[in-house]
C-alpha cells in the first residue's frame, strides 16, 4: 500500500481555509478513482513548543500504479488545480510505502 501525504501549514485565515477545505477540497479528494481511504489529521499540538502543522491529509491506494493513475485521472486534476488556487503556498505532499511493524496496533 502507497500514501500521499499533505501537509497544511496554519492559514492566515483559519476559518475561509476551513470553508473552502471541508465544502469543495475535501469531495474532490473523495472523488479520486481508486481511493481506500481517506484520513485527516487536525494537529492540536506537538511535544516541544507549537506545532509547525495544522492538517495531515494521508490518501491511500493499493500500489503506486493505482496511485499514479489517481493523481493523473481528470479527478486529480481538479484536485491539483483546487490545491494550487486555496494553498498552494502553506501544502508541502509527498508519498511513501506504508510498511506495518509486527506488534504494532
């Protein structure tokens, strides 16, 4: 299993960034072909000091092959174009492998 993660730095407007997520990002993401789940993150603090982030974003998908194709299909499209229009300066997405430990809940 493969992750896209984003990563939100705090807006200057909390509350527009809030709006605009959960009404019109948040369904475009939904909406990615090939999607197995979806989680959010609300970071509330951290253990030295204020916390850099404000949101965790983590989409998951079989392999990177049914990643790839998300990320090119017309739904991710419209999600990179709604990301670059409301964020682009305070999201930093990257990927990686999801490897679960033994022992590990």
């Amino acid at each position: 299993m493969v992750k896209l993660i984003a990563l939100y730095t705090t807006p200057s407007e909390p509350d527009d960034f809030d709006r605009h997520f959960n009404a019109v990002h948040l369904p475009l993401l939904r909406a990615y072909p090939e999607l197995r789940r979806l989680e959010l993150t609300r970071i509330d603090g951290a253990p030295l000091g204020q916390a850099r982030y404000r949101l965790m974003v983590e989409l998951y998908f079989d392999d990177r092959t049914s990643m790839d194709r998300a990320l090119a299909s017309p739904e991710g499209r419209a999600v990179t174009r709604d990301l670059m229009s409301f964020a682009a300066p305070l999201v930093t997405v990257f990927s990686g492998t999801v490897r679960s430990e033994p022992g590990a809940s």
